[in-house]
C-alpha cells in the first residue's frame, strides 16, 4: 500500500461504478474540484462544465425541493447528509440523485473538502411506483405520520451504519416510544390512538431537521431516530427537549399516572461502530435502554452501557 501514489488513487476513484464528487469547503460556494466518470455520465455534463461550479447548477429553476435546504444546511454546519434531489441534463431530462456526503477535514480539524458519493435513483422510483400495494417499497412514506416507513428506513439504516463504520465516525440512534398506548386506545379507540400517534410524530420530525438525520416510524407508537456524529450526551439532550415538547401538547391520558398525559420513554445508543458488530447490536442496545427506561417508571430516558452491546 505505501507504494500506492496519488496517480493511483486517482485511477481507482475515477473508475468507481459510483458517482463521486469532491468539492472545496474552504473556497466560496464549494466550487467542484473533481468528478469521476460514472458522475459525469449520470448527469450528462461533462467535467469540464462542472469543475468550479456549484452543484446547484444541475437543479435548473427547481429550486423549491426539502432535500436542497437540508444538504445546504448540513454543508453550513459541516455535517454530513444523506438527500434525495430532483436534477436535470442537458437536454432537460430528469433523474432522481440519491447523495451521501462527508465532510473531510485536515490534520488540525479544519474542514477541507466535502466528498460527495451519487447513485441515480430513477430506476427504483419507477420499481416502487409499479409495486403492487401493500408490498413494502424503499421510498414509501409511513401513511399515519408521513415520516420515513420502516422498510425504507431499514434500508437508510444499514447503508449509513456501513458508511460510520468504513469512516470511523460516531453514529447514534435513539428509540421513542409513547408511553401506555394500548391503554389510550382501549379508553379512546383506535383512531384516537392514530390521531395521538400523529401528533407525536410531528414533534419528532420538526426536533431532527438536520442534513444527516434520519426519522421513521417503527411500529405503533414507537419512532426511529439515526443521528450522525452525536455522542450520548448530546443524543440525550436532544431526547429530552422532545420529550418535553410531547408533555407540553397536553393530550389528556386518563391512565397514564400522576401526570395524567401523554409521555414517552426513550432509549439511547451512540458509538463508532467497529467493523464487527452488526446493526442489530445497535438495536439490541437501544431496546435494552428502553427497557430501563420503561421499569424506572417511564416518561424517562436511558442510554445503552457496554453491556447492552454484547
């Protein structure tokens, strides 16, 4: 390996399957300074008309797109960020642009580069818009809430697990789960239960708007939170500013105890993952923490010991 040159590396990147792109955090307006060849096919421009410019170029006039102001978040925070975008070629032609990008930093920590890794998505669009329904697809919204569906969410996970693991960076996830729900649906009803869900679901969407946040719903009243680069103390105070916010909409919950309304109990997991522990040791922790969570007496937060990952 350390006969390996630049010249070689470059070989290497350049005829990755992958779009890769590496633009100049440190210059304004993080102007392109390398795309490979897969990238410059996918977008139908060739390098030469995207080296020194921005990205942004290849949205046109579709400015109006979520996914834009989260990447442009993520790039003014230095964060990374994983985002969906509509993009154009040349002839005007649109594709679906699935993006994963990672910050790059120098030796003393000052933020260099952004490494941009490109798939075209438009294929898989087009498999999930033909689906039958009621099959789970990998872009389907979770029809109660809106937020991410566990068959998509699944699939975010695993990639972004893998993607912490080959970086070396901190990864945290987060389980929320509302308190005594069977309860509230056996004294309300069902679409009271849903209508209760939803709520909830709001407040935990609006509290993780950064580029490299991932949220779901898991399975009844139980929610996914993937976070990127936050240790357990930061994962902490996030869990419980939401927690809050969900105690202050006051839904009344006849058997929820002294407080008498909706709570949640989280439980928390952080750590940069080594390169043999599996996704599902990251769950396992997170559930062991809920557990905790929910024997002290719920509408509280635990976070995952070393134990909790054996």
């Amino acid at each position: 390996m350390n006969n390996w040159t630049g010249e070689a590396w470059r070989a290497v990147v350049e005829g990755a399957p992958e779009g890769i792109v590496i633009c100049d955090a440190a210059a304004p307006d993080c102007p392109v300074v390398f795309v490979n060849a897969a990238f410059a096919q996918m977008c139908g421009y060739p390098a030469a008309a995207l080296v020194g410019n921005n990205l942004r170029m290849l949205q046109g006039t579709d400015r109006d797109q979520e996914a834009r102001a989260r990447l442009h978040e993520a790039i003014g925070r230095g964060e990374p960020a994983r985002v969906l975008l509509r993009n154009y070629r040349p002839d005007g032609s649109l594709f679906w642009n699935e993006t994963v990008i990672q910050p790059v930093r120098g030796a003393s920590g000052e933020l260099t580069h952004f490494i941009g890794f490109h798939r075209d998505a438009s294929e898989r669009l087009k498999a999930a818009e033909r689906a039958p329904a009621g099959l789970p697809s990998w872009l389907r919204e979770d029809r109660l809430t809106g937020l991410y569906s566990r068959a998509y969410l699944e699939e975010l996970l695993q990639r972004d697990w893998q993607l912490a693991q080959r970086d070396s960076h901190e990864i945290g996830l987060t389980l929320f789960d509302i308190d005594d729900l069977g309860a509230y649906n056996e004294k309300f009803d069902r679409a009271a239960g849903d209508a209760c869900i939803r709520r909830v679901a709001r407040v935990i969407g609006a509290s993780y708007r950064r580029g490299g946040d991932l949220v779901g719903r898991w399975e009844g009243g139980t929610f996914v939170v993937l976070t990127q680069g936050e240790a357990a103390e930061r994962a902490a105070e996030y869990a419980r500013i939401v927690a809050q916010r969900v105690r202050d909409l006051l839904m009344h919950h006849p058997t929820a105890g002294a407080g008498r309304y909706v709570t949640m109990s989280a439980g928390i997991a952080s750590l940069v993952p080594p390169r043999g522990l599996p996704l599902e040791g990251l769950f396992k922790a997170c559930r062991a923490a809920m557990k905790r969570a929910k024997t002290n007496g719920k509408d509280g937060i635990a976070t995952a010991e070393a134990a909790d990952f054996q």
